[in-house]
C-alpha cells in the first residue's frame, strides 16, 4: 500500500501524457530559423568587435540546446506546482526590480537600468516580471473566478499589475511596460473582466502614460516618439537606426538576397543580432520569407489557443494563453517597430533576438505550455 500511494503520488508530478507535437513542432521551426538567421546578422558585427565571427551564435546556440532540454523538462511536470510558488515568484521579481533601479546606470550617461548581473549570469528582470504576472494573474483569477465582478477583487489585480508595470517604467523600459500591461489586461478579460472595468484598466494605462510623461521618461519617450515620426530628423544619429532597417527590408524584395548576403549588416543597422535582426530576415529572405515567418508565430499562438481550449482547468488554461499571449504580441511589436508602424521601443523578437537568458526562460515557458497539453491527454485518456 505504501509503494501504491508513492507511485500515485509521483504520477501526479511526473506526467505520462503526450505533449501537443504540433506546437513543439513550431517552437523547434522557429528555434532553428532564428539560430540560422542570427548567425547571419551576427557574424560580421562579431568579427568587427570581437575578432570572432562565431562568438554570438555559439553562446546563443548552447544555451538555446540547454533551453530545449528545460523545456522538456517541464514539459514533464504538472504545471500546477507552479501555483503553489505564484506569490513567491511575484515577490522575488518585485525585489529585483527594486534592486535593481538602486543600482547605478550600466551606460555611462544614460539613465538606464535594465540588466542584473549576477556573476557570469546577466538577466532583465522584465523578463522574468512577465511569466510572474502571468503566473499570478492565472492563480488567482481561476481560484476567485466568481469575484471577476466584484470591484475590491478587480481592485487588487489592477493594484499589482499597475505596480509592476511603474517599476519597470522607472528602469526605463517602455516596451517590456507595455508588454506587461496588455498580457495582464488580456488575462483579466479572458478571465471574466466585465466591461466597465476593462475601461478603468484602460484609464489605468493612459495613467501610467501621463505619469511617464511627467517624471524622468519623458526625454526617452518623447525623443523616440519624436524620430518615428521623421527619422531624417537626425539621420545620422537617433534616427539611423530606423533608416537603415528600413532599407534593408527594402533592398530585400519579394524573395530576398538570400541567406548570407545582407549588405545592411556589415555596420549599417546597429547591432543586427538583437531588436532588428528582422530587418536582415526581410532583407535576405525577402518578403516572402518574411509573411512565412509571421505565419509561424500566429500558427504557435493559435496552437497555443487550442492547447488553452483544451485545458482540464481555468488554471491551465489561462495559462496557457498568457505565455503564447506574450510570445505573438512581443513578435507583433518587434516588427511593427523594426518597420517603423510604431516607436522605437527596444523590443526582442523571440527565438531570433540575441539573449542566451532570455532565450532559456522563453523555452521554459513554452515546456509550461506543453505540460499542459500533456495534462489534458492524460484526462481524455
């Protein structure tokens, strides 16, 4: 008997189910282009400064195979042990945040505080500010669904979302606030949000905008908004950025130059590897390696929607939504900025922007996502 209820009870950590193959098969697609492609826009700025063409794509492709093992990893365990540690996770993060804006300025100059490093590790705490709300938001909204009307309940959702969002505002980091605010907003509203408070959480964020405005990042908002409008306003400086993205997704057509024969990565576009690698993806896959990518990202979020739908729990189901949530709006967002559609926000393009950590909890996230695939496969069974 005490064999039994051992075996039963690892059973229900360890899952036996079969993961969703359709949405890994897009994660792995999506890995594997973008480990090509950041190869492709790295190799040439690597070799300028590093005097290594292979530093950039080696380091993102060993951590991006230790990302892929985690991710299976946690594929493997029942996603609602994670419920049990939402409010510590919310809690360290909130730490983090605060820590790190006592820290001084990375970038001699600038007023910026986004990285911590601890040892040879280096993260954005946004980062991690992302799944916490997420996870949270999830917790508490399936366990107190019936209190979505009630306007205490509500209250306290917008209360930590809108705390969150300012201490990552204060960094300044506009593009993971509005990440984090609209991820929020959208578990809320799947989660039973009536529609009078979905106006007050919009009257929330125009707060947010209007308290950003009047304290230290206005000077960063505002120049960004500034130089979208016209970047030839300063070609050669705050607008060069955007000008040589935009001629590299010109210069690439409809099929492209093909893999390996950009011309705006040899020191045009900044730092090709990072926020505007999809510049180079346009220019050397064309436009139509770029709308097959897009096609990708939306298969991997509708995926994840039908994971969702799928779910045996509210839990596991809203989920699942946040994280694919997150995953197609910061890819809408990177390439609405890398074609100038909206601000400079310094946005990631996931599974293509250079980050080995970011990288490692992005393919967690997705191991989440299949645990609970895995979890309603046991049930139908």
């Amino acid at each position: 008997m005490a064999n039994t209820a051992k075996t039963d009870k690892k059973n229900k950590i360890i899952l036996s189910g079969r993961l969703d193959i359709s949405f890994l098969s897009f994660v792995m697609i999506l890995l594997t282009i973008g480990l090509v492609m950041l190869f492709s826009a790295s190799y040439a700025y690597s070799y300028e400064y590093y005097n290594n063409s292979y530093r950039f794509i080696l380091k993102q492709a060993s951590l991006g195979a230790v990302g892929v093992v985690i991710m299976f990893i946690v594929s493997k365990i029942d996603y609602h042990i994670l419920r049990k540690f939402s409010w510590v996770i919310y809690g360290i993060t909130v730490l983090m945040l605060i820590a790190l804006l006592a820290m001084p300025p990375m970038v001699k100059g600038m007023d910026v505080k986004r990285w911590m490093i601890i040892g040879p590790i280096n993260f954005q705490p946004s980062e991690i500010a992302k799944f916490a709300i997420i996870l949270l938001f999830s917790s508490l909204i399936a366990a107190n669904y019936n209190q979505m009307g009630n306007i205490k309940f509500v209250a306290i959702l917008l209360g930590l979302l809108g705390f969150t969002c300012a201490l990552v505002a204060f960094e300044p980091h506009l593009s993971a606030t509005i990440l984090i605010f609209l991820i929020g907003i959208v578990i809320m509203v799947i989660g039973g949000l009536k529609m009078r408070y979905i106006i007050g959480g919009a009257a929330v964020g125009v707060g947010g905008v209007i308290l950003a405005i009047v304290t230290k990042t206005i000077s960063y908002g505002s120049d960004r908004i500034k130089y979208w409008l016209d970047p030839w306003l300063d070609a050669k400086g705050k607008g060069f950025q955007t000008i040589q993205s935009l001629l590299a997704i010109g210069s690439g057509g409809i099929l492209g130059r093909g893999i390996g024969q950009s011309r705006q990565k040899y020191l045009w576009v900044p730092e090709p590897h990072n926020d505007f690698i999809f510049s180079i993806v346009c220019e050397e896959l064309g436009l139509v390696g770029a709308i097959v990518i897009i096609v990708l990202f939306a298969l991997l979020v509708w995926r994840g929607f039908v994971i969702a739908m799928r779910a045996p729990d509210k839990f596991g189901s809203m989920l699942s939504i946040g994280l694919t949530f997150q995953v197609g709006l910061q890819a809408m967002l990177n390439i609405w900025v890398v074609t100038n559609t909206i601000p400079n926000t310094g946005i990631s393009l996931p599974f293509f922007s250079y980050g080995g950590t970011s990288l490692i909890i992005l393919l967690a996230e997705m191991g989440i996502v299949l645990s609970v695939s895995r979890m309603s496969n046991i049930e139908k069974s």
